[in-house]
C-alpha cells in the first residue's frame, strides 16, 4: 500500500562485507587486500581521523555453539588489546579492536610494500645476506612480542611484509596466543608449512615455536620453496612431523646450518633467540654447501661465534656428540589406557567413570553431571627417540627442561586465564612438575574450569596427567590471579601422577 514506508536497506553480514560497509560507524571498508586461515584483511578508510588503515576481519571457526563463540571473541579481543601493546619498528601497529555482533574486527597500520611471499613468487630464491636482514627484523619483533608474553603463531612469508626501502616489518597478530598455551583450541588457524611439529601435535607452545615458524620462513626465501612443500596440507603436516627437508644448499653453509636448526623437532635443541641473532648477524653469502653437509649442520656454532653459541649452551654441547646413544626404556610410547586404571579413577573423579581415547596417545576417564562431562582425567604419553646426535633419553630431558620452562613462564594472569606456579614433584618419574590453570567462564568472576597437571619424564618417556574440572568456584586475589585450593589440587594430581608413574612397564618393545 501507498501510505507504508519503503524497505530500508540493510547493511551487509559482519562476516561478509562489501562496499560501502562502514565498520563501529568509523572505518569505512574499500577493498579486499588478502584472505588467509586466521582471517580477511581489508585496506579502510577511518572516517573519523581521515586515513588509511587496515582492518583485519578474525576468522570465527565453523561449528562453535553460543558459548564457545563468545569465549573466541573475548579471546580475540584481549589478544588483540595485548598485541597493541607492543612496540617495536618491525611490528604493525595495532590501534583498536571492534567486537560488530560476534566477530571480531583489528584495526592496523596500513603498510605499503610487498609481502615476502610476494617477492618469493615473483623473484624465486632471494640473496641469503637480504634474506639473513628479513631475519633480523622479525626476530625483533618476536623478541618484543615474547618479553610481553605473546607468541604470534603464524609466522610466514604471507605475515612478513617488506617496504620500499627492503625493511621487514610482521603483521597478523590475530591468533597470538600466551605464552605456554596448549596448542590452538578454537581451530586449525595457522599455516600447515609454517606450524612448528608441537602445534601440530596440540601440545603446550612456547617462543621456540615461533623460531621455528621463522626458520621454515627463511628456508622459503633463500630457497624459492617452502621446506615441506606437498600437494596436500595433511601431507604437508605429515612432513613437518616424520620428515626432515633437504638441505637449504642455495643458503650457503653458516645461514642454511641455522635454518636447519630452527627446523628441529625437539622444542629444546633449536637456538635461543640470541643465538639466531648471533648467527644471522654474521650470515653472507658463502660457497653452497654440498649434500654431504646436511647431516652435519651442528658444527654452524664452531663456525659462526663458538665462544657466543656455545658459551650460553650451546644448541648441542660438544660433549654430547660422543654420548652413548641409548635408545631408552621405551621403543614405542606406552599404552596410556593402561597406566590407570577404572578403579583408580573413578576413586580420584568421586564417581563412576566413562572411558575413552579422544585422540592416539591419550586416554580420558570422565564423570558426568547428568549429561553433562563435569571432571575427568587424561593421560597422554609420548617416546623420544634417539637422534644422530642425542640419546633417546637424552631428547627426553631436553623437551621436558623446555616443556618446564615454557610453562614456568607462563605464570600470571592472561585475560580470564591464570597459571600457578611450576613445582618439582618428588616420587613420579625420573623428574616431574605440576601447575595449576584457572580459566573464568565468560562473563563470571567466580566460577571457573580448572586443570591440575603433572608432566614428567622417566628414561625417554614423557607422560602428562590432566585433572580437569568444571564450575569450580574461585575468588581473585589481590594480585588479580583465579585462586583455587592450591594444595588439595596438587596434592590430588600428584597422587594419580605417581599412580601413572608406577604403573608404567620396565620396557615398550616396537611395535
């Protein structure tokens, strides 16, 4: 009829915008820039202070229900809030951060230039002293991000981006993390090539992470190819996790002998930040390095700066290469179904139990509330095996001092998250710790899910122990951290730790 009024238009979806959607009634969105697993990036004009910007729209995974999708945007917004923080002339500044509904929106620097994985693309391998700079001004950015407590997580070409005058700059802090998270909860956000074997494997991440991501970066530059190129990103992922990558022999000998050192699996056995710098700063271009040098890339500390590398410890101390190689009690990872039994936990858990296998390597005893999984207990176990250059125990001891360090430096409050404090516990393995994590339930300041864990090591088994509960009632201390009963919860995880413990077999044979 004559006398209603028009339909009025409406405004696009939040998830799919398109011109002339304008963003909070501020940052008016132009044109598409790039899209990738952690999200689109789109170049914006702000409205209100009349300039360029760029505005990145966080990928939200599929399949998440109400809760889970509100506790992904807090995440995203308080990760983007600490990533603004940062300071550094190799990090994209972050300048505000806009929840439209559920998603999440970053507003950043507009950078001109290319990415790396432009001028990889158009010019194929790079110079290695170019690429050896590229280098030195992420590992910049990721020392500030890391002295902060951020781990960016998607360290790539794609995510470094070099300005007219050659500097590099690191963009996407969109699925940074804190230090010691365990792995990435919401999805697979990240780049199969570029995720360190630990991401991969959903286990706890720490700094070295992101040097690895760097190292595969690097790799691709100097080389003109990922260094786990596959057709399909489960074989890629496959790689990273069984294989090692041909020698990057356009590097040269001191750069390529680094980035093969980044690549190692073991979080514990790559360089420190200050080592990578170290090395980078004297990389040049030198003499390709023949085929027969790749299994010999641990002598780059002799070459480079030994009295630095080694001096600080070096990434394999000389006296290791002459340890005897013992491959550990263990040839295959023990049963973690069998190192606890119903009895057992369903005594810890206060109930009758449900037992499953979510993944291989673990186990999960659970009781319900009804429907409900209220509590429950994991255990994972994993076998190191021995290398060209460490015993199976010996790799062991190094990924449990760097799984103890990573969290040990998680320590404090990260948005609705606390971690307690790293302790030894007598009696379960050869050596172990336990930790408590506290994460408050959206939009509730007293009620949390709580995990008590131990991890330890005996010969080259690593084991973990997770005690999980929900809706456990906190207060928040003075300091600001989730407080629960400390000691009833260590004391309860320890007693199931040294059940698994003693329960674990005097020998695996392979399988």
């Amino acid at each position: 009829p004559w006398h209603q009024p028009p339909p009025q238009p409406q405004p696009p979806p939040a998830r799919q915008p398109q011109q002339p959607f304008v963003l909070a009634g501020r940052y008016r969105l132009v044109e598409r820039l790039g899209e990738g697993g952690a999200g689109t990036v789109w170049r914006a004009l702000d409205e209100t202070l009349n300039r360029e910007v760029a505005v990145k729209q966080v990928r939200v995974p599929s399949g998440l229900g109400p809760r889970e999708r509100a506790e992904f945007a807090d995440r995203a917004i308080h990760e983007a809030r600490s990533a603004g923080r940062l300071r550094d002339p190799a990090i994209v500044l972050v300048h505000d951060v806009v929840l439209d509904g559920d998603q999440p929106w970053i507003i950043m620097d507009l950078v001109t230039g290319r990415s790396l994985d432009q001028l990889i693309r158009e010019h194929g391998p790079l110079a290695p002293a170019f690429v050896a700079r590229v280098g030195l001004s992420v590992l910049s950015a990721l020392q500030v991000a890391h002295a902060h407590g951020i781990l960016h997580q998607d360290v790539k070409p794609a995510n470094i981006l070099i300005d007219g005058d050659g500097s590099a700059m690191l963009t996407d802090f969109g699925i940074a993390a804190p230090v010691g998270g365990q792995g990435d909860r919401f999805g697979s956000a990240g780049s199969p090539g570029y995720m360190a074997p630990e991401r991969l494997n959903e286990q706890a991440t720490g700094p070295a992470s992101d040097l690895w991501s760097l190292g595969a970066s690097l790799y691709a530059a100097v080389e003109g190819r990922p260094p786990f190129e596959r057709a399909m990103p489960a074989a890629m992922a496959a790689a990273v996790l069984l294989h090692e990558p041909p020698f990057p022999a356009r590097a040269g000998r001191d750069l390529g002998n680094l980035i093969m050192a980044m690549l190692a699996k073991v979080p514990a056995t790559r360089p420190t930040a200050d080592q990578v710098r170290a090395a980078l700063t004297g990389a040049a271009p030198v003499v390709a390095t023949p085929p027969g040098a790749r299994r010999r890339w641990w002598l780059v500390p002799v070459v480079l700066a030994a009295a630095v590398l080694l001096g600080a410890g070096g990434w394999y101390g000389l006296t290791l290469l002459n340890s005897p190689k013992d491959v550990g009690r263990f040839a295959a990872a023990p049963g973690p179904c069998a190192l606890l039994t119903d009895a057992q936990a369903a005594a810890a858990l206060g109930g009758a139990v449900e037992r499953d296998q979510p993944k291989p390597g673990e186990c999960r005893w659970l009781v319900r509330d009804g429907s409900r999984a209220a509590k429950w207990i994991i255990v994972r176990a994993w076998a190191e095996q021995s290398t060209t250059e460490l015993s199976g125990p010996q790799v062991a001891e190094r990924r449990y001092a760097g799984e103890r360090a990573t969290r040990a430096s998680a320590e404090g409050v990260q948005g609705r998250t606390g971690h307690g404090a790293v302790q030894d516990v007598p009696g379960v393995g050869e050596s172990g710790f336990t930790q408590n994590t506290v994460q408050l339930y959206m939009n509730s300041h007293t009620s949390a899910k709580v995990d008590s864990k131990v991890y330890f090591r005996t010969s080259n088994a690593l084991v973990e122990v997770i005690w999980h509960r929900e809706d456990v009632p906190v207060e928040r201390t003075a300091t600001g951290l989730p407080e629960v009963v400390e000691v009833a919860d260590r004391e309860t995880v320890m007693e199931i730790g040294r059940l698994v413990s003693a329960a674990l077999p005097r020998q695996v044979p392979p399988e």
